[in-house]
C-alpha cells in the first residue's frame, strides 16, 4: 500500500541494511521516504533518497507517472540521506529543485552542478492545480535550512526528519508495527532532543494547522486516531509525545551509566541500582562498553537522573566515559547528574565528571567515590543514594 491519501504516493527506498547514521545507531535500517503528490496541472516529488537509490525510487515513481511527468522536487533538507539522488533524480524528469533559499545555499555546497532552483520561502505556495503546497520553514529541525512542506487540500504534513524514526519495514504506516513509538523515542532522542525548545515553538506555531497525516522521511507515516488501527499509534499521538518530549518531561527514572576496571564501580552501579529498585523508580544500568549509546539517549530522554560511574585511570576518567560525556553534551537530556566511582590513589575522575555533567546542562548532586575496593559500609552507601534518589522523584 503506498498510497496514503488519493493521488498522494509513497515513491522512497528502503535501506535495509545500515546500521550506523552518523555518530547514532540504526539497529533496524531505515527508508528514506519520497512523496509523490499528483496534481491536476502539475505533479511533484516531496522529499527525495539517499544517493546510491535513486533507481529505486525512479522504479516507484514510474509506477504512477512516466518520470519525465515529474515537474518539481520539492528539497525540504538538504542532508545528503534525502538530498544526496537530487542530481540523477533531476536528470532523469528534468524538474527543477524547489525549495527556501537557505536549502538552495545548502544544496549548492553539497551537489555542485546545474540544477535549476525554483525558490519557495516561509508562507509561499507551490501550485500544482487542484492542490496545493505551503512551505514553512522549520530552521534547526534539525539543520538550518530544514523545512516543512505542507499539502493543504489533503492536510498532509511532510516534515522530512521530524517525526520520523530509522525503521525498514515492509509496512508503510506506523500503526502497522507495534515497535515504532519506541523507535520514534529513540530517534527524538539523538537527532531533536537537543534544539526541543524549537520543537515546542514549531508545535505551537502550527497548532492550527489542521493535520490529518503526517508523513516523514524516514519510516512509518502517522494515520489519524480515526483510521489509525491503535489510537497510541497516531497522529495526534505523535504530536502528543512530541509535546511532551519537547517540554523535557520526565518519569521517575534513573539511569545508571558505568565502566570498570576491576569491577569496585561496577559493584556500586548494581547497588545503586538496587536502592532505585527498592524506592519504586524504573530503573535501567549500561556497562559503557558493552552498551549502544543511542539507547541510552533514548532512556535519558525521560529519566529524572543519570548516575554516571568511572574509576579514575591515569588521573583522569576512564576513555569510554569521557566519550559518553562528549555524545551527552551534544544531546544535553537534563535532569540530575550524580558521579561515582572507584580509585587507587588519587579520586580525578569525580571533579571531572562533576564539571563536564554541569557542562552537559545537569544539576550535579554530590555523589560516591570509593578507594580501591568498595568496603560493605561503602556498598550500603551506594544503596542508600539510588533509594534516596528515587523516593525524591515524584
Ligand atoms: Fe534524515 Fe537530517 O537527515
């Protein structure tokens, strides 16, 4: 099924084997969605593939149109994931690029040639006949030159990476899968979470758009309540967790993140852990080694507080935890920041981590540190902080 409303049809690619975008993991793929919007004067392609699938997509597109029918693309991002086929796809219809004249400026950088720009700015239309495109800017959403474009006749949103999730599957709407509100989650998490103050402006600006169906770039397209086969699974669902996200919505939660070396820190994680346990918070632990860091973004997204353990290793913190620190500062989920640790002769790696969680945009509490091997007093300690931690969330 790839029509997702009359004469409005999924033409993207499916990447079913990529399992890293960038610094975050994809443990299920991803598509790369392309929309192809049938007019009664004109027809266009909304968003576009990765480079390496245009054939797919032009095969998709050739099922409705002859390709050379096309006559624009529209571009709302110029990320080489949806912008990297504009070239072949433009040689192969011969439509010019529309777009706001930030993507343009983006666009050249990225594809240098000749591609014909038709340019579309906040608030103009692109007129296809009996429907119509409005283009809303959507800046650091999450690049600056990323847009929404909007079908009005169809109330069809297409917001390219917002509201997406990294998702290959043979179903083409959300409510199809029952996994895909967490991978929503996961991928607010690494890609919006940190610019979610321009998340909550860019809802509240379009809350009186009326919005059926939203449909993204990447994986399942959000039906409404009223078609949608699970009411969790909808659109007004999505905008509901968008809102709340955006707004840094926390449950009572604590994450513990650690590495160890002979296992002192990694003995005060479990017992942290259990005090959390004990006190009713839901809790989640990460050995950074063994751990994929996208998941642990998605479980900071809501939790109250991070626990974050390192033994101090040549006066300093661990490597893996330094690393972890510098992919939260990006992220930056908030919350309470509480360092613990072991060490042999001098306690560095604590005054480090307080600094760089501060950094992050955590509110520090004071945390645990241990001398070489956590003592039973010192592990009760542990205990202690998790449950003490937990009782004070709400
Ligand atoms: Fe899916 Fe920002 O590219």
């Amino acid at each position: 099924m790839t029509e997702i409303r009359p004469g409005v049809h999924w033409v993207g690619a499916i990447n079913w084997d990529i399992r890293e975008c960038g610094a975050y993991t994809t443990p299920h793929g991803t598509t790369y969605n392309a929309y192809l919007v049938q007019g009664s004067d004109s027809t266009a392609l909304v968003d576009a593939v990765e480079g390496g699938f245009a054939d797919e997509a032009l095969r998709r597109i050739e099922k409705h149109v002859d390709p050379e029918d096309v006559d624009y693309i529209v571009c709302n991002h110029a990320e080489p994931d949806h912008a990297g086929a504009i070239g072949e796809i433009a040689d192969a219809t011969g439509a010019p690029v529309v777009c706001r004249e930030a993507c343009r400026d983006a666009l050249e950088q990225h594809l240098p040639g000749d591609l014909e720009y038709v340019i579309r700015n906040d608030g103009e239309t692109l007129d296809l006949g009996d429907r119509t495109l409005r283009i809303f800017e959507a800046r650091m959403l999450h690049w600056p030159e990323s847009t929404f474009t909007y079908l009005e006749e169809e109330n069809v949103l297409f917001p390219n990476d917002a509201f997406g999730q990294h998702v290959a599957a043979s179903q083409r709407f959300a409510d199809e899968t029952d996994w895909v509100m967490e991978e929503a989650e996961r991928y607010y998490a690494a890609i919006l979470q940190t610019y979610s103050t321009l998340v909550s402006r860019k809802l509240d600006e379009l809350s009186d758009l009326e919005v059926e169906v939203i449909a993204p770039a990447h994986g399942g397209i959000w039906r409404p309540r009223s078609e949608s086969s699970d009411p969790e699974i909808s659109t007004e669902a999505i905008v509901e967790r968008y809102g709340e996200w955006s707004a840094g919505e926390k449950e009572k939660k604590g994450v513990v993140v650690y590495d160890t070396m002979w296992g002192s820190t990694g003995e005060m994680a479990k017992r942290i852990a259990e005090g959390l346990m004990e006190g009713g918070a839901e809790t989640r632990v990460f050995k950074l080694r063994e751990s994929d860091t996208t998941e642990i973004a998605k479980e900071l997204l809501t939790a109250e507080a991070l626990f974050l353990g390192s033994p101090t290793l040549n006066s300093t913190m661990f490597p893996s935890v330094g690393e972890f620190l510098t992919f939260i500062e990006g992220i930056r989920p908030g919350g309470q920041g509480i360092p613990f640790g072991s060490y042999g002769w001098a306690s560095a790696s604590q005054n480090e981590m307080e600094e760089r969680l501060a950094d992050a945009g955590f509110d520090v509490e004071e945390g645990l540190t241990s001398k070489y091997v956590p003592a039973d007093d010192e592990l009760e300690a542990a205990r202690r902080l998790g449950l003490d931690v937990a009782e004070s969330m709400e």
